[in-house]
C-alpha cells in the first residue's frame, strides 16, 4: 500500500460544507421516520440532488490526486469508502463519490433477489450512537446490481460484497458465491466475500477453519480462471466478524496466508449487547453497528495485522463516528477505512471530517 502525500488545502472544500450543514436541520425529522423509510428517502433525495449537480462541489476531494491511495493493486482517490449495506443494490454510486467518497462497496448481493427478513429491522440506538439491523440481505439480486454498475460514471472504486441466498445451505454456498463472483467479475475494482453477517442463519459457520478453506479455495480457482479470461485481476476480499476469538483469528489469518487471500475487511457487525445492557432495544435480533463496535473492531485489526502477510490490506470499518477514529483504524493497521453508521449520525460532514484527519 502505498499512501501518497496529501497536502492541505481546503478552499474548494466549502461546497462539501454547505451541504454537510443541511443535515442536522433534516436530522430530527429524519430521526421521527422509521430507520429504513428515512435511509431509503435519503438515497432517493441524494440521487435527485446528484442528478441536479448539488452535490459535484464534494467531487474535488476525491479528484485530488493529492489524496490518492495505491491499495490492492488499485488507485483510490481517497482512502475514505461506503461500507455496503448502505447501497444494497448499486442504485446510488455517483451520488456516494459526489459527498467525497474514494471507494463504494455495494450490497451484500445475492444470485436471486430476495426481500429480507419481515419489517422493522432497523433501529437506531441514539443514546449510544448505534444501529441494530437484522435486513436479511435484501437485495434485487446480481445481475440487477449488475446492469446498473455497467453504467456507472465515477472515479471512485467500486467493490461488490457477496452473500449466499437465505434458502441456500450451507454445504452448497459456494454455488451461490462462485454464480455472484462470476456475475460481477467485469464491473467489479474488487468482490467482497461476506461470510459475517448475523442475520442470515448459519452464515458464519462459513467462518470455521475447514469450511472458509473450501470456500476460499474454489473462488480463488475461479478468480484466476476469470482473471485469465477477462485480462485482468479483481482483488478478492473477505469479510469479517467482531466476535472471534483469538483461535478463531488465528486459524482465519493461517487460510488466508495459505491461500493468499487479497484482502480482510474488519469488521462486521457483532451480536455482543454488553454495551447496549439496559437499552429498550437490547433484545431486538441483529448485527450491532455504531459507536459500541469501534474499541472491538480495531482490536480485531491488530490482530489480524500482526498475523498477515506484510503484503495483504486490511480495510478498516467499525464504529467510525470521527475523523480521530478513522485515524485510530489506520494506526491499527488498516490500509483504508469505511464508514456507515457514522454517516447516519454524523452526515455528509463525516466525510469531509475522515478526509482531513487523515491528511
């Protein structure tokens, strides 16, 4: 990774501030709308607003060659992404590099649409600064994603996360992983694995030593027969729980080395409550993001940076609600950072905060 210098300079960053200082007037009112009706209306509003050219003045940042980051065989314009889930279905892009983003990570992405676990599943935690979600994957399926990313005009890096279908079992997930792969292989700058998520049943039994070998194993076999057949090589990520333990990290790390896995993203999130206890919404089903997964997120990637390979990144994500915790994910070891339930607490102006930290 190779991190180039990144100046000052922040004139042209006053449009970003302009619109960074709309949404804590729009924030209470979103606050009283459900959690996933005020994101999906923020989305379309982004999109409308992009498509007017109101958000081109946060373009400058990620066109800055000044901020550009050397990773993974690819150039990122920034070193700032949208962690998927954000941007299940690819729908938003340019709007997303339009705030200042240097990478999107759409998804999670599966081989059949698929609506998601029954509504609501998605809650906001205020207090703590977190969000539980139990979506279930909902998605339009890849080749929808697909058809949408062939079109896309931007400079910033695009990732595609991929999942298994919630009817799929087990023992026949990689079918599912291997159809996305192949699926996505053409318009992808990188696939992201997501064998992490709590909220499709068994799907982190995927991170056991044995079955993430066999599952690794065959999409590597298919990554360098695609790579071959399209001319160039898509960076394969894998994605990864907060709540492992230090067997489980070592055993995670030694099939990664072993079969030089081109990249983790750290992390998830976790089922762990302990800092939610008492909360109303302690008991509700789902991945826990926010604030409360920052401190395991980035013990996480210690780890994992001590037992890498010097060579394999690590993308940072977990709990990033400031500029200085962006800052303590790379001192971690990460190469880059993503961000998400930050963005819905903090806004646009989360963007603009990240980037300068880390200048």
């Amino acid at each position: 990774m190779t991190r180039i210098d990144t100046g000052a300079g922040h004139g042209k960053e006053r449009g970003m501030s302009l619109v960074a200082s709309l949404y804590p007037a729009l924030k209470p009112w979103l606050f009283r709308m459900d959690a996933e009706r005020a994101h999906e209306w923020t989305t379309r509003m982004m999109r409308i607003a992009n498509g007017f050219g109101l958000l081109t003045l946060g373009q400058s940042e990620i066109q800055n060659p000044k901020s550009e980051i050397e990773c993974l065989g690819l150039k990122f314009p920034n070193a700032l992404g949208l962690a998927a889930g954000m941007d299940k279905s690819a729908s938003a892009i340019e709007a997303w590099a339009a705030l200042g983003f240097g990478f999107v990570e759409v998804g999670t992405l599966t081989p059949r649409p698929q609506p998601g676990n029954p509504k609501p599943r998605l809650f906001r935690l205020p207090e703590h600064e977190a969000l539980i979600n139990r979506m279930g994957f909902n998605n339009p399926g890849i080749h929808a994603a697909v058809k949408r990313l062939e079109k896309r005009r931007t400079k910033a890096v695009v990732g595609v996360n991929i999942g298994k279908n919630f009817d799929t079992p087990n023992d026949a997930a990689v079918n599912d992983y291997l159809y996305c792969l192949k699926a996505a292989y053409h318009v992808a700058d990188y696939i992201a694995v997501n064998i992490s998520s709590p909220n499709t049943k068994g799907l982190r039994d995927l991170q056991a030593e044995e079955s993430i070998r066999q599952l690794l194993a065959a999409l590597k076999k298919e990554q360098a027969s695609l790579q071959m057949e399209h001319g160039k090589k898509v960076p394969m990520l894998v994605k990864i729980a907060p709540d492992l333990e230090a067997e489980q990290i070592e055993a995670l790390a030694r099939v990664f080395n072993e079969l030089a896995v081109d990249g983790v993203i750290a992390t998830n999130t976790t089922i762990n409550r302990a800092a939610v206890a008492g909360h109303l919404l302690e008991k509700e089903a789902g991945g826990l993001s926010g604030a409360p997964v920052r401190e395991r997120s980035t013990q996480v990637i210690q780890a994992f940076r001590a037992l890498l390979h010097k060579q394999t990144p690590i993308i940072g994500v977990g709990g990033i609600l400031s500029g200085a915790d962006a800052v303590e994910k790379l001192k971690a070891g990460a190469a880059l950072v993503q961000v998400y339930s930050g963005l819905v607490y903090r806004g646009p102006g989360l963007v603009r905060e990240v980037l300068e930290a880390i200048r």
